[in-house]
C-alpha cells in the first residue's frame, strides 16, 4: 500500500486508521485529513494507495471539529452529573460558546464540578465513535436522555437514517465531524459570565492559538437582544421558525413581524440621532461583509430626511488609490481591504473640511481608467450631517479631525440567536457567507466555490479592520431577519448541493447543507421593497 503523505511517499504492509498513521509520522497536530481530496475524520482506515493531506486548528474546518468534539464532552460532563439538566450553547462575544442550564441557573458549584467532570473525561481518553441508526431508534435513544429539541430536528430530517456519536453509553450529534477520543481537548478556556460561562476554543485566525477575552459590552447587549426577541416570537430553533410557514397567514404575519423588528430600530436610532442633531456632523455606518449595509444606509437616509434632517451620503470607494499604490497582501497582490488602499489623508481633510462648512471637491473613482478624477464641489447645508458606510467608517484614523463629540457611529451586523438544537448554535458568520452565496450568484453569476475562495481573506480583512472598532458604536443595528434561512435556503440549496465531493470547498458546502435542508421555505414575494433581505437576492430598489 503506497501513500503519498504531505507530498512525502510511504509504503505499508496492512491496514491503518489515519490516527495511527498521524502517531507513526509524529504529526502531533492533526484534527482531521483529505484523503485523495475528501475530508475523513481520524478514525477512519486507510486500507488502499492514498494521496493524504492531514489538517490542524490552523484551518477552519479543523476549528469546527474541535469546537463541536469540545461542546460534546461538556454535553456528556452535564449528563454524567445530572441527566435532569439540559445544557444550551450559543455563540457569544469575544469568539467564545456561552453554555447556560435551561430552566436554571448556573451556580459557580455546578461550573466547577462541570469543569471537573469535563477534566476527568479527557484525561480518561474515551472514545468517540460514529454509530448509524434508524429514526425511531434515534428517537428512543434521545428520549432516554431527554434531548426532545432533537427529537424536534429529527422529524425534519427525509432520510431514514441518522448518523450519531456515542462515548461509553452517551449518545450525541453535533452536525459536525469528530475528534476519535477525549485526550485530544487540551486547549480550551472557560470564564464564570452570568448567566452561565463561556467556553474558549483555539481559532483557525489566530493559527489556533485561543483568543483573548474582550468583554464585548456593546456587542454584547445586541445578542441579548436578539435572544429577547428569539423568545418573543418562539423563533429560537428551526422547528420553531418552521411553524411561522405553515399557513400563508402565518408567513405574511412572520414577515411583517421580523421586519417590523427593522423598522422599530430604524425609528429608535432617528430618534437619538435627533436628539443631538445640532451636534453632530458625520455619521459612519461600518459592518461586516453581507450585514446589509447599503440597504441599512438608504433607509437611514430616509429616516432622517423623515425628521428634516438631510444627510449628505459620501462613497468612500472614490477614495481609493491606484491599485499599484495599495499596500501588498501575503501573497503579493494588492491588498485592497487595508485601510491604507484609501487615500486616508485626503479623506480626512476632506471630511473636516466639509464638517467646518468649507465647499470641497470630492473625488469619483474611475473603475475603468483605474484612478481617481476630479468631482463635483459641494457644501454642507444647515442640519446636514455627512453620511459615510464603508468597512473603514468607524476607524478613527479616517475621520480624526473631527472631534468625538461630532461623530456618531453605527455597527451593523445580523445577530442571530438561531440554534439547529440546544446543543448546536447557527453561526453568524455562516448566515452572512449564505448571504454572500446568493448575493454572488444573482449579481455577478458566481459560483459559490469562487465565493468560498474569497471568503478566508474576506474574514481576515474583518477581524483585521472591522471588529477591533465595532465597540467604538453608539448603536448597534441588527439586520437579522429570523425569516431569511426560509427564503435563502431554497436559493442556495441547489448550488451548494452542485458542488463536487473532490472540491476542495465540498466540506464547507456540505456542513451548510446539513442545517439548510431542515428549513421550510416561504413566499418571496411577500418581502417588502424595502428588505435588507431584497439586497441579497434581488428586487431592492437601493441596490439593483
């Protein structure tokens, strides 16, 4: 048997599991590996020739796999302590899991005899290994435990078969691959955060080093309002939103409820901007790719042209330099997410300039010709604030000649508190790569594999020059609509079910799959004009 293994070649004599195989090449770092191009966990045996590529924390899907191998034996911890108790994980500020008792509360007694139970179980090296079942007995075995929010998902699920993870006599899914044992869960943190704690796993961006923890105030308010309102509409898992589709009636009320939700923070936010409008002078809108922004933006223009308040809206995309003046990325091209691909001295000046009622000519960016030419002069009226939106908006050093108290600045993104189970939170970032997917495909007719290719440098452009600034917000908007997986996922289902099992992107595609598929689908054309959700799939006034 040949093996080609990280481009080294290897002959063997009998069969061997890829976690063996790892322990014989002393690779210490391995999560899981691509054998000829296809993901398989560790435990999985290589009994043919094989090109094998073994992967660490560095890489996404090697993240996801720790973080679900990390929840489950927090899961089994629960269980193995009291079997009444019933664990929910949600993903929450500064990268971390925030896990809270349903129906309870959390004593710092139970954190740290849970954190014992956890300690103990790694230490004993217990396996973890993939059973297939039947329904009804996947149904009987969660009745057992008394995991019924999964009995819930099951009835969603067409095929007869169910694939599970079982530890000693506990059973559990995560909706993702596995670690083959404990032992592997050496690097995680934990922190007492009322009204549970938050669990630290290594991240793929820092070269799976764990994160440091940042008390995300602001942020932080804004997923406890979207759990406020996860309970107001029952809309907390999939089954419960798949409720609001049964009826046409139910779907034009759902609608309107979730957009009404939009409405309610535009007013909220005209209202504070109203209050201290004599004082302020710009208004920057920042936010992560696909939060809606462009949308957000003209509606906010609108809101405040509502309350006679006329803002003047600056593209700061006319501020780019040729891209042979953009600074160089890793691999060499223009990097043109740094905040220094902007001409941040001329936009600062010309930002001030304006701000003191000064007439300034601004820019346009001339795409074709690939630089700048001269604009149009223009002037402040009285009560006319200067309207900016862009990934840099909210970054000081672009708006730093004017002073604080003249600023107010906006941080939009979808957060979401949406969970396939207790035990398995949707991630907010795999709700605006969805976004991203259908965005791609409508407006540029990209496949959703290019859109996979970019979307690693997309990430590190915004924990690089997005999230470091959102604390800096005097409002937070959220854009979730809690209706939009029913419309995306009928839109997306079909080009991510198109991508090849030897694509390199197939793991991503296929682990969106495993959760879009539960989704009911509703009526697009029940969507008002106005939607954030139009931006994304078509019709929007402020964008097509």
């Amino acid at each position: 048997m040949k093996l080609k293994i990280n481009n080294e070649v290897l002959e063997l004599n009998e069969p061997l599991t890829l976690e063996k195989l790892a322990q014989k090449l002393n690779i210490s770092n391995a999560i899981f590996a691509t054998v000829d191009g296809r993901m398989r966990e560790l435990s999985y045996m290589i009994a043919n020739d094989a090109d094998i590529e073994f992967m660490g924390l560095d890489s996404d899907v090697g993240m996801r796999i720790y973080e679900a191998t990390l929840r489950y034996v927090f899961t089994k911890a629960l269980y193995e302590l009291d079997p009444t108790k019933q664990i929910r994980f949600s993903y929450s500020i500064s990268r971390s899991i925030l896990a809270t008792i349903e129906n309870d509360d959390m004593t710092v007694e139970l954190y740290e005899m849970l954190l014992k139970k956890v300690q103990e179980i790694i230490e004993r090296k217990v396996d973890i290994k993939r059973i297939k079942v039947s329904k009804e007995e996947a149904t009987k075995l969660y009745t057992k435990q008394n995991y019924l929010d999964k009995i819930e998902t099951l009835k969603l699920r067409k095929e007869n078969h169910v694939n599970l993870y079982q530890s000693d006599d506990f059973i559990n899914y995560m909706f993702s691959y596995m670690l083959p044992n404990t032992s592997y869960l050496t690097k995680f943190d934990t922190k007492f955060y009322n009204p549970g704690f938050l669990i630290f796993f290594p991240r793929s961006e820092l070269k799976g080093e764990l994160p440091a923890f940042v008390d995300q105030k602001t942020f932080g308010n804004s997923l406890k309002q979207a759990y406020k309102w996860s309970k107001i509409i029952g809309g907390d898992t999939i089954a419960n939103i798949n409720k609001h589709s049964l009826t046409r009636d139910k779907q034009v009320d759902f609608v309107n409820l979730c957009e009404t939700k939009h409405n309610n923070q535009l007013a909220d936010l005209g209202n504070q901007i109203y209050e201290i409008k004599d004082d302020i002078k710009l208004i920057a809108v920042a936010g992560p790719s696909s939060s809606g922004k462009t949308t957000f933006t003209n509606r906010l223009r609108i809101e405040l042209l509502s309350r006679g308040i006329k803002p003047m809206m600056i593209s700061m995309d006319n501020y780019y330099k040729p891209k042979h003046e953009a600074p160089k990325d890793s691999d060499g091209n223009p990097d043109l997410e740094h905040v220094e691909a902007l001409d941040v001295e001329q936009f600062s000046k010309d930002m001030a300039d304006l701000a003191m009622g000064k007439s300034v000519s601004l820019p346009i960016f001339d795409f074709k010709q690939g630089k700048r030419i001269a604009g149009p002069s223009v002037k402040l009226e009285k009560d006319s604030p200067i309207l900016i939106e862009g990934i840099h908006a909210l970054n000081e050093r672009l708006t730093e000649l004017i002073p604080s108290h003249q600023k107010f600045n906006i941080f939009i993104s979808p957060n979401t508190q949406l969970h396939i189970d207790d035990h398995n939170p949707i991630s907010l970032t795999d709700l605006r790569l969805i976004r991203r997917m259908v965005r791609d495909q409508k407006y540029r007719n990209t496949p959703v594999t290019m859109t996979l290719d970019m979307w690693s440098s997309v990430r590190r452009g915004e924990f690089k020059w997005i999230y470091p600034h959102q604390e800096t917000a005097n409002f937070v908007y959220n854009s979730e609509l809690s209706y939009e997986l029913l419309v995306l996922n009928k839109i997306a289902l079909p080009h991510l079910n198109a991508v090849p099992r030897d694509d390199k992107h197939f793991i991503v595609a296929n682990r969106l799959v495993k959760f879009l598929k539960y989704f009911n689908e509703i009526d697009a054309t029940l969507i008002p004009s106005n939607s954030i959700l139009l931006e994304f799939i078509g019709g929007s006034p402020f964008h097509d």
